[in-house]
C-alpha cells in the first residue's frame, strides 16, 4: 500500500502545530484513496514525540533519534530523510512550510530526483502526482502547480489545514541511523535567542499585530496588556521594526514571519500587501484603523473605524469582564 509521508518539525521538544495541519491533510488524503499515512519524527528525543503523534491519527510512526539532532544541521538532517525515504519509499514526502524545510527541500529533491512543490496552500493527490494551489508575488496571484513521479516532496504553508485531533494504536518504528560528526563542515557553535516569556508567534492561536499607528509607550502599553488577556503572541509591521519600536523577530509579512492564527487583531495597521502575504491565512482578522478607507478593511472579518487610543481601553476592559465570567 502506497504511504503519504509527513515530516514532523519540532521545536524545544514540542511538536510544530503547522505539523500536524500537514498531517492531519494527508490522513484525510490516505483515509479517501485508501493509502497509508505515516509521520516521520527526526529529532534527538524522537520517541518520546512519536508517543505524543499517537493523538493525531497516522496509520504508522517512524523515529529516526539520535543526539546530532538536538539543534537543526543541514548535514545530518538531509542524512535521515533520505535514508527514511528509501526504507518507506512514499509516494508523497510532506513538510510543514518552516525555516528548516526551506533549508533542505531542494536539497532532497535533487537527492532523490523528486519532483518539489513548496509553499503550497492546498494540495491533491493526482493519478501520477500531485496538484495544488501556491500563493505568488506577496499573494496577489495564486498559481497552479503539479508535480509528477515518486517520490514527490511539498512544504505547505502554516495555517491552510486544520488540526485534526484522531487516537490511533499507531505502530512505532526506529529506522538505523549513524553520523561520523567528522563529516560536518560546517558545525553550529552557539544559538543566540531573546530571552522571552512571549508567545511563539509561529504557534499563536491568536495574534496582535501593531502598526505605524502604535506611536509612542502608551500605545505599546496597550498592546503588550491586550495580548496578555487574550494570551496572544505580539507581532509588529516591518516600519515598527525598523524605527526599533519592536524586535526584528516580531515582523510580520512577506520579509518577516508568516503566522496563521485562529484570530488576528491588526491595530493601527494600513493592511499593505507586503503586510498581508504574512497574515491572510489567519481564519478570523479583526482590524482597528481610524483610516475607513485602510485596505486592511479589504480582507478583514470585523472592522474598526476609529483611534486606537480611544479604542483599545474599553475594549480591553470588555475582555477583561468575558473572561472573569
């Protein structure tokens, strides 16, 4: 029986919701086509992982483990997912569209003489290949892409599944792997990352997003105590990060993150497209703008019109009261 393939990204010992979105499409994928859905877990503690997969539905679990992974190596890591496709031999290798899969996807493909598709919204199966749907130019255009041969390898954007949530008595299956650390040319001395209790903005179910609008302290006041009561992730629009207003990493958009929460609140942001390719997959969008001709209001659920310092404060407060009762 043919086998859909997800590559399972985890980060910090949790495993990537974007992840399982991918997985979540292929069970659907293999339960209609009468295939086998398996995940893959590559990852210095790959087992303890593959316990908690059981929870999301896949016929069959693969744990390729060993200490090398504890941080992501191009090397080692492209060792692994070609060894695990030779021992599966799938017809579909899927990832979840990260910073680690743009890293290695060509590379694998070119490995295995596969076809790639990346960045996919949606995605089939086709008699031969696959066929799907890919956001192009900041999203402005949707192209139409297919692939054909096997194995094919996809990465699908966060946020264009939803999770599905299926116990399975999934079987678990080491694949043998080993690595001469001589190997690497290129070695990962140090990770330098802020030290933060804020929400992963990559994993938020709910983001709040400021724009230019967010002019001084007291506006960043009100953002950072509106995250805290939704326990949203805070995001930022690419002129905040340049005044320095934000963090770099809290940039949202086509040079920054792309996030795709269950509820994104944009505040005092213009809604330019280079903003957008970076949110429009978030399934419900609340804008706040005193511009009523702002674009955002283009794609928002809920607009609305007014200044955010007016705004804000009763709307937090009403909140506030939601979520006492």
């Amino acid at each position: 029986m043919s086998t859909l393939l997800t590559v399972i990204s985890v980060n910090d010992g949790k495993i990537k919701r974007s992840s399982l979105e991918v997985l979540s499409r292929c069970n659907e994928l293999a339960e209609a086509n009468g295939l086998t859905s398996a995940a893959l877990v590559v990852d210095a503690n790959a087992g303890e992982i593959a316990e908690q997969l059981k929870s999301y539905g896949p016929d069959a679990i693969y744990t390729i483990e060993n200490p090398i992974f504890k941080n992501h190596l191009n090397t080692p890591v492209l060792k692994a997912l070609s060894i695990a496709v030779d021992h599966i031999n799938p017809q579909l290798v899927a990832f979840a569209s990260t910073e680690s899969s743009k890293d290695i996807l060509g590379a694998l493909a070119a490995n295995k003489e596969a076809g790639a598709l990346s960045d996919m919204s949606e995605f089939e199966l086709t008699e031969n290949g696959v066929k799907g749907k890919r956001p192009v130019m900041a999203s402005k255009i949707i192209s139409s892409v297919e692939a054909t041969g096997t194995p094919v390898i996809i990465s699908v954007r966060s946020g264009s599944y939803d999770v599905v949530e299926k116990s399975s008595d999934a079987s678990v299956e080491a694949i043998d792997f080993s690595f001469n650390e001589e190997e690497l040319r290129i070695t990962l001395k140090e990770i330098i990352s802020s030290s933060s209790d804020r929400v992963d903005l990559s994993e938020a179910e709910v983001v709040v997003a400021a724009g230019r609008g967010v002019k001084d302290e007291e506006g960043r006041n009100m953002i950072s105590e509106l995250a805290s009561v939704l326990n949203a992730g805070i995001g930022a629009s690419r002129a905040l990060t340049e005044a320095g207003d934000y963090d770099p990493s809290l940039q949202i958009g086509q040079t920054g993150k792309v996030v795709s929460p269950q509820l994104y609140i944009g505040v005092a942001i213009s809604g330019a497209i280079q903003h957008v390719a970076g949110m429009a997959n978030s399934k419900v969008i609340v804008a706040i703008n005193k511009d009523p001709d702002a674009p955002i209001f283009d794609i928002a659920d809920y607009g609305l019109v007014g200044d955010l310092y007016k705004i804000l404060p009763p709307f937090i407060e009403e909140l506030k009261k939601i979520k006492q009762n």
